[in-house]
C-alpha cells in the first residue's frame, strides 16, 4: 500500500557531510530507514508521542503512517557542540504521488546543533499534496537552529506541521523560509516544559501569483523566566495572500516569563492581500511582558521616493525596501552561508542581492 502511494523507487534526499570528529562521539544525522536500522533502540526512544495542535491532527496521523521514505533522524549526544551546520536537500520529481516525510531532531542535554534543510519539487503535475512534519527537542541546556526552505512548486497543496519542544535554560530558534506552492497551511507549535528556556520562532514569506500561505502558530509559555518570541515578514506580489494565526497561551503555572508576537505583511500589489490574527490567553498575573503586534500595508511611498531619487526605477527600490525589511530576520542567522543560501531561496521573489547593490553604487 505505502509503495503504491508515494514514489519510493527515487529517494529524495541529499545529505551533506558530516562532521568526522562529531560522527566518532556518536551523532547520527541520517535517512530514517538507515537510522532505524543501525539505532533501533535509540529511534524507538525518540518516537514522537502523538502530540501536537489539534487542526493537524488527521494529517499527522497520515505523516505517522507513509514517513519513512524522505524522513530524516537527527540525534546530537549530551555535551557534543557540532560547529558547522548540517544540510539536507529534500527534492522531488514531478508526479502526483504525496510527499509525505517526517523530521526528527533530538539534541540532548549542553549540545548545539544547526540544521538547513531544504524542499523542493519539480513542477508540470495535476497537482500534489505534501505532508511534511518536523519535530525538535532542546534537551536541558541545548543549543538548536532549525531553518527550513520550502521551494515547492507551484503545483504543490502543502500542508505541515512542526512541533518545538525545550526543556529547561535551552535556546531553540526555528526558521521558515516560505517561497513556493500553490498552498500552505502550515502549523507552528512551541512547547515549553522548563525554566529559562528561550524560543525565537521567525518567517519570512516571499509570496506571488495566486498563492496562499496560512500560518498558525501555538506558543505555550510555562515555567520561570522563560521566553517564546514569534516573528514573521511577508512580501507579497501580485494577487497573493498571507493569513495568520497565532495563539500565546502563558500558564497559570507559569511566573516572569516574556512573549511577544510579531506579524508585518508588506503588499506589494492592489491585489494582495494580509490577515493577521494574534491572541493572548494569560492565564497569570506574574508576566513580565507578553504582546502582539501586527501590520498589514503597502511600501511606504516617501520611503520609495527617496530611493528613486538617487537614480534607481521603481522595481529596484522595491527590491532594496523588501530586502531590508527581511533583513530583521536574516541577521539572526548566525551562519553566513545558511544566510546566503536563504537569500538565494527569496531571490525569485526579492532579486539577487549583488544586482541591487550594483544598481544602487
């Protein structure tokens, strides 16, 4: 049944190198069915448990069933500091049948890791479904950056999930990066469960034609001094249209933690369009801060005056605008070249960064 539904004669993932020296202290960065066969006992530990937001529920169920071909298992043992980021590219051909994978990174108790992961299809179908999910787990102390590029094709309905989970004094960043498909209703969850734990959820949305992107984001904040932070930019041309979602729940249990959460959309076209819907549910009187913000506009004429008055035309100006107004979440990626490698995702969209620098010198 499963060989009948998804296209398993073409693997679609491409890995990176790996470390040398942290592949002797035992990381194990691999395609899930290679992993399950050398760690069955350490996969089996880290299966996920079911959880996750209830509007993804069904399609959770179907990633749980048809993940093995395209999954990848990520573990870093207690103490391992893997220095340079680790790569994988997720790429389909055209066809009709689903891409349905699943992301595991687990990174125990004072280790550190980066993860780019890249996903894209090749065009020219009917149309798809993609179901992809991915879960990360910040052991106590951990350091985790998770970036994700989506470059699906325009054919592709996708529908993800992704579910954040940090433990104690652990720092979790995760990185969208959303640029292709036709659709996308993609559910963000963080789930703090220990004191001083801080999470930085970022997007940038880079969309155009008639795409929709939907985005719902679950932010549940407990223990002491902890903190969950969201912020997501989108760029939007044409008759395309960017929704989202998102919920802060601080608990009762809770006491000093901070949360905000951020949405700006710029409209880059009379067609397009924004709806941002944050909510706050706290559920305690010990905050130190906890907010939303949310815009939706057209560039700022005065701003595009300025800059076209110092030789540029307008489509130039709009580039130098939207790159700037990305700059905010690209700048908190520490790496130079997974920041390079998701300017040049957007680049379809935004421009290439050396022609609008050449234009402006």
């Amino acid at each position: 049944m499963r060989a009948e539904l998804l296209d398993v004669a073409h693997p679609p993932s491409e890995y990176g190198s790996v470390p040398l020296d942290a592949s002797r202290k035992g990381l194990v960065f691999d395609r899930w069915t290679s992993a399950v066969r050398d760690h069955p006992d350490l996969v089996r530990r880290w299966l996920p448990d079911g959880g996750g937001m209830p509007s993804h529920a069904a399609f959770r169920a179907w990633t749980g069933a048809l993940y093995g071909h395209g999954s990848t298992f990520l573990y870093v043992p207690a103490g391992l500091h893997v220095e340079l980021p680790l790569e994988v590219h997720k790429r389909w051909a055209a066809g009709t049948s689903p891409i349905v994978f699943r992301t595991l990174v687990v990174a125990e108790e004072g280790s550190s890791v980066t993860l780019l992961e890249e996903l894209s299809s090749e065009g020219g179908g009917p149309g798809r479904i993609a179901v992809p999910s991915v879960e990360i787990r910040a052991g106590p102390g951990a350091i985790v950056r998770y970036v994700g590029i989506q470059r699906y094709s325009e054919d592709v309905w996708d529908i993800g999930q992704q579910r954040n989970i940090s433990e104690r004094d652990s720092f979790l960043a995760n990185f969208n990066v959303l640029v292709g498909s036709k659709r996308t209703k993609l559910g963000v969850e963080s789930d703090i469960r220990g004191n001083g734990a801080v999470v930085k959820l970022y997007g940038l949305v880079a969309g155009g034609d008639h795409q929709r992107i939907d985005v719902n984001s679950f932010q549940r904040v407990d223990g002491k001094a902890s903190t969950s932070d969201l912020l997501y930019l989108s760029a939007l041309y044409e008759a395309a249209h960017a929704i989202f979602y998102g919920v802060i729940r601080v608990e009762p249990t809770s006491s000093g933690t901070g949360s905000y959460q951020e949405c700006r959309n710029m409209l880059l076209s009379d067609k397009a369009g924004a709806d941002p819907i944050p909510v706050l549910e706290i559920l305690t009187n010990d905050v130190v801060r906890c907010g939303h913000g949310a815009t939706a506009g057209r560039i700022d004429d005065t701003e595009l005056f300025y800059i076209m008055s110092r030789g540029l035309d307008r489509s130039t100006a709009e580039q130098m605008l939207v790159r700037g107004f990305f700059q905010r979440v690209v700048n908190d990626i520490p790496d130079v070249q997974v920041r390079a490698r998701v300017i040049s995702a957007l680049a379809p969209r935004i421009g290439r960064i050396a022609e609008v620098e050449g234009a402006a010198a």
